[in-house]
C-alpha cells in the first residue's frame, strides 16, 4: 500500500503533483493500492473546499487512487494508541508551558547547540500528575539507541536519539500531533512505502519511533524526494512564479505537459515526451537523483509546446474555443511564437473580434475590407491576394500591413499565405 497525504490549508503545490505523480507509478509497478489521506488534523490552518479541489487536481492528472481517507476521522486511534504508550511507561504527561519550552530553545539558540527537550517531566511521581490540573501535552519517551532509516533514494540514514527527542504526540487539546498521527494512520493502511519530500526526512525516525513503540514489526520503507529548486536554485516557496497548479492550468499549461516535466526532473527518461502510461513502463526510483533538481519556466514551456503540437488539430481547436480541423491547424501555426494555450488563444482570438485599427490605416483598410466582402471565393492565397490589389490599385507594404490587420487583427504575426489556407472558409465571419 503507498499513500499520498496533502494538507487541505492551501493551494496544491507542484512539489505536492510531483510526490503524487511518482506515487502513482510505483503504484502501478507494484501492482499495489494508492490511498488518499486528507491530512486535516490542523483545523485552524484548513480551508474549506481545498481537500475536494486536491481530489478534482489529482483526476485531472489521472492520478488513480483506491480510497480517500480524512485523518481527523481517526482520532479515536491516535488517542487508543496514546493511551496505550502511557499505559506502558513508553509515553508521559507533560506539565511544561509553552512559556518555558520557548525559553528553552531560546538559550539553546544562545547557546549554540540543538535544542532537545530536558525530559523534565519524564520521572514524574504518579501522585503529581493525578493532582495536577495545569494543561499538560503527551510524549513519547525518546529511543534509547540510533534509529537507522534505508532510503531507497537518498541511502542509509542515521539518527540519533536526540534527532528523535521525546517529542510531543498528543498536544494539550488532546489532538494528535503530525507525526504521531501519520505513523499511526500509515500501520491502519498497511502502508509498506511512504515516498515525499526530503524536507520530511527528519520525521522518518519519529515514525519508525512511533511504530515500533507500539509493537508494529512490520517493515515500512522510505524514498524521500529532493526538493525543486527555482531559478536562483533556492527551495521553491509560495512566492515563486509556477508554484501552484491551479496558476499552472490557468496559465495554459496542460496536465501531461505538467506531468511530463516533474517526472523528468532530476531523472534521465529515455525520451523527452511521454504520457503518464508510458512513465510507468520506464520510470524507477532508482533513476532519482538525490540532490535537488531545478524546476525552469521555460524548459517547462518547451515541452507544453511538444505536447500541443503532437494534439489533433481538432483537440486543440477546442483549447482556443472551437471544434473545427481547419482552426486547429490555424493554431498549429501559432504556436511557432507561444507556448501554451493562453497565449494560444490570445492570438486566435483577436481574428474573429471586433477589431480597432491604426489611424493611419483606418481608409487603406476599408478600402479592402469592401472589395473582401464583394470578393468571390479563392482556394489560394495567391489568386487572393492579387485580386485583391488589382481592385485597391494600393501598393507595398502598405497592403501587407492592412491585409494582416484585417485578418489577424495584430500588426505581427505568421505569413499571411500560411494562415489564409485555414482562414479562407471563414473570411465572411472574419471582414464583417
């Protein structure tokens, strides 16, 4: 079982899409259930209708899963698994404010050195903590030897008891901690892999705590993935242009260009454009690096355009609002200059809107717009073209400047005789 776990508190990252992505291969290639746990423990930090948009993200992708499971509907099992750490003296009541415990770390900061929780609480008289009424959280009491975790991409790690703590798993309103929560939800799922980033790879000995504290045997291994790196080959953060998926699809980026691309950062694919299918047939975790890879915009925009050229023309007609051959074609010539479907469209569009002129051409304009609409029908441009200027008598460029506006719209753009082969049956619609 492999599982991919996203916080309802903000918009999905492409950091998220990448671990899900891969996830989803492994998945196939084991032959194994992907399940979805909505992480919703943080209810302050949780915004309303964030959980169903990662679900709807994750179906557009076509990143297939076998359940959706809420971690705030398992309560009851972190708080049973809780109890019976405190029962066994493998877990203890801590009385110590959040005052103190930031003082604490203050003068380790002063001091230079790590700051790891004193255990003052640990050895406490049974009778102290019955008749204490102060707000207390709950520990795990920390290891007593090295936890050693094997990734199956960044190789063997290490952690000292320290690394691990006698960190909290029950905070004072009682609601499980993140770590705490997801080691226990993770034994519940029979989850044998557990691949997400490298930022959490200081959490894998506190749930391999966790899990062994209460007696689950049962081996579960990790691959944390290395993080994107921006452009200034810094972590990426909310700030950082491309972040979000949502502003991905909104820019005209399509999923399997998107999946594409975060597949083959930081691995050596065979080849360039792939589908998700085809991924799965080649990709291992094996090939991920274990260093950070660097996300960029424009390699990004290289392989949208791969993918939007390799659409048929009448797919991609309908990413400019159509459903016809001839202007899908009419787009495959643009995309000479763009890359990706908003930008697509914004040369598509001014064809068939209600065009402004230059002053300057306003009466050249006219004059040819008149003879158009009179104008029989030309199967080529050429025959077009000169008949065009035999009955205007205007000559170059002037012509060329006002016929390209008449059609396009724009002053800029592809030759005229490539883009009449797909406008000619539209010219009445266009020279209204």
């Amino acid at each position: 079982m492999l599982r991919f776990a996203p916080s309802p508190t903000g918009d999905m990252h492409i950091g998220n899409l990448r671990v899900a992505l891969l996830n989803y291969l492994v998945s196939c290639q084991k032959n194994e259930d992907l399940i979805i746990r909505i992480e919703d423990t943080q209810k302050e930090k949780n915004i309303d209708g964030k959980d169903q948009e990662i679900l709807d993200i994750l179906d557009l992708f076509g990143i297939k899963y076998t359940q959706t499971i809420y971690q705030s509907q398992n309560f009851k099992f972190h708080s049973a698994m809780a109890l019976q750490l405190l029962h066994e003296k493998k877990a203890f009541s801590c009385f110590c404010s959040d005052n103190w415990i930031a003082k604490k770390k203050e003068e380790a900061k002063d001091a230079n050195v790590a700051y790891s929780y004193d255990d003052a609480c640990r050895n406490l008289p049974a009778e102290l903590v019955i008749d204490n009424t102060s707000p207390f959280c709950v520990r795990i009491t920390r290891p007593d030897v090295s936890i050693q975790i094997k990734d199956l991409i960044q190789g063997d790690l290490s952690f000292s008891e320290n690394d691990v703590d006698s960190f909290v798993i029950l905070n004072q309103d009682k609601t499980p901690t993140c770590d705490f929560s997801a080691a226990v939800d993770d034994m519940i799922s029979d989850v044998s892999l557990v691949i997400r980033s490298s930022e959490h790879i200081k959490s894998a000995p506190k749930q391999a705590h966790v899990r062994h504290s209460l007696g689950y045997d049962k081996s579960v291994a990790f691959a944390h993935v290395p993080v994107l790196l921006n452009e200034n080959n810094q972590p990426m953060g909310s700030k950082d242009e491309g972040w979000s998926v949502k502003a991905l699809l909104e820019q005209g980026f399509l999923p399997e260009a998107i999946s594409n691309y975060l597949i083959s950062i930081g691995n050596a694919p065979a080849q360039e454009i792939f589908t998700l299918d085809q991924a799965v047939e080649f990709f291992t975790l094996d090939t991920a690096l274990s260093s950070p890879a660097r996300f960029s915009m424009q390699e990004l925009k290289n392989i949208n355009k791969k993918h939007l050229l390799e659409l048929e023309a009448k797919e991609l007609s309908r990413y400019v609002g159509f459903a016809d051959s001839e202007i899908g074609e009419l787009a495959r010539v643009f995309l000479e200059d763009v890359f990706t479907t908003k930008e697509l469209k914004s040369k598509i569009a001014p064809i068939f809107a209600q065009k402004t002129f230059p002053s300057e051409l306003t009466e050249v304009i006219s004059t040819i717009s008149q003879i158009i609409k009179k104008a029989p029908f030309f199967d080529k441009y050429e025959d077009f073209e000169k008949y065009l200027k035999d009955g205007s008598q205007i000559q170059e460029p002037l012509f060329s400047q006002a016929l390209r506006y008449i059609l396009t719209g724009t002053k800029n753009g592809p030759e005229l005789t490539k883009v009449y082969k797909y406008l000619k049956n539209y010219i009445g619609e266009i020279v209204k």
